[in-house]
C-alpha cells in the first residue's frame, strides 16, 4: 500500500515535471535602455512624438487605443504635441456620435476630448495598455527584480516583438506548414511538430504570430532626422506604447522621489531629538 503510494507520488512528480518543461517556452527578449528606465528616468518627449507617427502610419492600420483621449497629447510629460497640433491631430480622425441625428448616431470629426478608435481589425488586440500587460524582461531566473531597477519591461517586450521577426528554422519547413509568422519573442503562438525534439523540448526560440512584419526599418520619414533603423523605429513606437500604458509614470516616480526626500530629512531630524533628548542621563555616566 505504502509503496503504491509512493508510487503514484513518483508519478504525479513526474508528470507535473514534463508539464513544466512543456510549458517553458523561450523567447529573446532585448534588454533595451529606454529613457524612462530606473527612478530618475523621464519620457524622452520627442521618442514619443516619434513613436506617435509610427503608431500614427503603421500600427493604427490594424491596432486601436481606445483608451487614449487626444487631449493627452498635448499633456506635460507626454509627447506635449503644442495645442494646435493637438488638434489637428485629433481632426485627422472620424469617430461615431451616438447622440447625432436624433438618437440615431452618426459620424464626426474628433475632437480633443475624443479618444484614439478600436481596432480596426477584429483579431488585432487594443494597444492601450499592451506595454503593461505584457512583462518583457525578468532578469535571471524571472526575479522580477530587472523590472524594479529597470521599468515595467513591457517596452523591451515590445520592441523586441517588433524586431524579433526571422526566417522559419529549418526544422519547420520539414513539417506542416505553419499559419503566421515565426518571431524569437512571440511565446503563445503555433508551434510546428517538427521542431520539437524526443525530449519534448522546443528546438528554437518564440513561436508564430499572426500579425504579419509591420516594420522593417525606413518605415517612416522623422522630421527630427533621428534613425529610422528597425531597432530604433521599434524602440520608439514601444516608448510612445508604454507612454500610453502608464500615462502618469513620471508623476508617480516624482511622488516617490519626495517621499523618499522627506523620509529621509525626517529620519534625520529624529535621530537629532533623540540625542538630544537622552544627552543629559547619558552625561551622567
Ligand atoms: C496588418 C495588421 C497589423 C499591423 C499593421 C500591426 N499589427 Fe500588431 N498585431 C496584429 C495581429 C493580428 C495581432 C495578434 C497576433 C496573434 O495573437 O497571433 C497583433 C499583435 C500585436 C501585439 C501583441 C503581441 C502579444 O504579445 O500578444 C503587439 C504588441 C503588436 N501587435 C504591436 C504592433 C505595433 C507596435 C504595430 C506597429 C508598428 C503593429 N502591431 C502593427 C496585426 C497588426
């Protein structure tokens, strides 16, 4: 009985073991240095006007940010498009008015109030807050500490996806043919049979997406003359998204930063009375 037992523990061991391994997907994930990074990091405002194009003449093609208002644009600590521009960016866009024509709805030209339309394609997520909901890079052994000296992670992430795109390995042209496109950092996608090996093992990094290659480098023309390299133009649009993602990041480092200040000088202080207060019994000694 007490040997069965062990058994079937063995067993359960074992299984919960290969489940793991299974599920141990690697990826290459970049570790990029972004601006924002660290506790003194701050938005690099024109990455992020430039990350506003790309996302502006790429990405929106497929990907929404529904939970974007124009207005934020114009914001302190954002891309700070000057008001004007602000608006003429928002008037760049048509959004459906459900109070129009009676109760009827119809469609008009945004204002700064109105916020960045869905998705135009229905399998293609929100990119709202896609920095924050994915982690990028955990550090050794996924401590999560890379991410508390580094930022959120979700940028690397991103960027990394962006130029993570390859040539299907050799192993997957000798099986079925996949759907999607095969990318080093994509972890939930299709992965073909063939390149998996007796072990259970993956024998490459990533898996298959569904979005096809958006960038490829000179993608887009920069009026500020920065690099339009694939790494760079994916380090921008990743920035602007995390902007996206954590709108109020620099607000809430600098609330940190004057708790920190003040802890500090209070500490201090307390440590003085305290002399002060004991100086007189410990004279006595
Ligand atoms: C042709 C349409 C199309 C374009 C253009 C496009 N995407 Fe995508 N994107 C997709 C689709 C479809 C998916 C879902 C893929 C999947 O889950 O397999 C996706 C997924 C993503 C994801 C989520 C990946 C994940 O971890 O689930 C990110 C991030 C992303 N896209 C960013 C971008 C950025 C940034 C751009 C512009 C540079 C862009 N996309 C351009 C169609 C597109």
């Amino acid at each position: 009985m007490f040997r069965k037992l062990t058994f079937t523990a063995a067993a359960v061991l074992a299984m919960t073991a290969v489940q793991v391994s299974a599920a141990e997907i690697e990826t290459e994930i970049e570790d990029f240095a972004f601006s924002f990074e660290g506790p003194f990091g701050s938005f690099d405002q024109m990455q992020l006007q430039r990350g506003l194009q790309v996302y502006t003449e790429i990405c929106a093609s497929c990907h929404g940010l529904e939970l974007v208002a124009f207005r934020t644009l114009h914001q302190e600590g954002g891309p700070a498009l000057p008001e004007d521009q602000m608006r003429a960016y928002a008037e760049f866009y048509e959004v459906f008015d459900q109070s129009l024509l009676g109760g009827e709805g119809d469609f008009r030209t945004a204002t700064p109030a109105d916020k960045f339309p869905g998705s135009a394609l229905s399998n293609a997520p929100d990119l709202s807050l896609m920095a924050k909901a994915r982690a990028g890079f955990h550090g050794p052994a996924g401590t999560g500490i890379s991410q508390f000296v580094n930022g959120m992670g979700g940028a690397e992430y991103i960027a990394s996806l962006l130029a993570g795109y390859a040539e299907e390995p050799e192993c997957a042209l000798e099986g079925e043919p996949m759907d999607g496109y095969y990318n080093v950092a994509f972890a939930p996608g299709g992965f073909p049979e063939s390149c998996i090996d007796e072990h259970g093992h993956r024998m490459v990094p990533g898996s298959w997406i569904g979005m096809p290659q958006p960038l490829y480098g000179d993608d887009v023309e920069y009026a500020d003359g920065h690099s339009t390299e694939l790494d760079h133009v994916s380090q921008d649009v990743s920035a602007f998204l995390m902007w996206t993602a954590e709108p109020k990041m620099m607000a809430r480092k600098q609330a940190g930063l004057t708790g920190v200040i003040f802890l500090t000088l209070l500490s201090v202080l307390l440590y003085l009375t305290n002399k002060r207060i004991w100086a007189p019994h410990k004279k006595k000694h």
